[in-house]
C-alpha cells in the first residue's frame, strides 16, 4: 500500500497537531501529585496558552515543536519537584522529556517565569 503524501510527512516529521489535554492524562509526576497546587496551576496555564506557547513549551521540553505519530502519550513527559527556589525558571531534560518545576507560589508567578523559560530558550542554536 502506498502512502500519501501527507502521511509521509507525519511518520517523517511527527503531527503538528497539538493535544495538551492527552499530554495532561497521560503526564507522569515526580515529587508532585496531579492534584498539587503547582501542578494545576501548570495546567491552568498551559491549557490557556496560544497554540505558539504551546509549541514552545513542547520544543523546550522535548526538543521539537512536533507530536510523535503515536500522539501525545508517546511522550512520556514527566514533570518533576525542583527544590530550589521559586525565584527560578523550569528547567528541562529534553532527553528525558522532562520538566524540573519549582513549586511557585501563585498561577501568576508560574506563568511568568514558564513563559520566560519557554521563550527563551535556544539549546545549541542549531535552528
């Protein structure tokens, strides 16, 4: 059976689809629970954010603005308790797809310093 042009494309490349809702059921936590303040707070935020946010959040975490063709839940993105203080940004472990988050104090300051971390971002300035 031959493929489509459009199905190369995303076994080659991945879906530009984003689904942040299968990314947030299907989110494994490391010194946090689904139901920590931070964590709702996280996912207040990123549900809200414009569809460019978003991407960046995924190309900061995981190294590509793209979905895998298995979809979100072939992510296994995990979000793990930062101890550090909460006047720090997210870090990530793109390998890992892995998001090192402070436990912030409000929804206000998490956003701010996730858009911060997200935005701001280059890796090995290879793009």
């Amino acid at each position: 059976m031959l493929l489509r042009p459009e199905e190369v494309e995303i076994l080659v490349c991945g879906s530009p689809e984003l689904d942040m809702h299968a990314l947030q059921r299907s989110t494994q936590y490391d010194g946090y629970a689904k139901t920590d303040l931070t964590i709702r707070y996280f996912w207040d935020v990123v549900l809200g954010f414009p569809l460019d946010l978003q991407k960046k959040l995924l190309h900061f975490t995981t190294g590509s603005d793209r979905v895998p063709v298995g979809g979100m839940a072939d992510l296994n993105f995990k979000i793990s308790k930062n101890e550090t203080s909460t006047n720090w940004l997210p870090v990530a472990h793109t390998c890992f797809n892995q998001l090192c988050l402070p436990p912030y104090k409000s929804k206000k300051d998490l956003k701010q310093k996730l858009i911060i971390g997200i935005s701001n971002s280059e890796g090995f300035g290879l793009e």
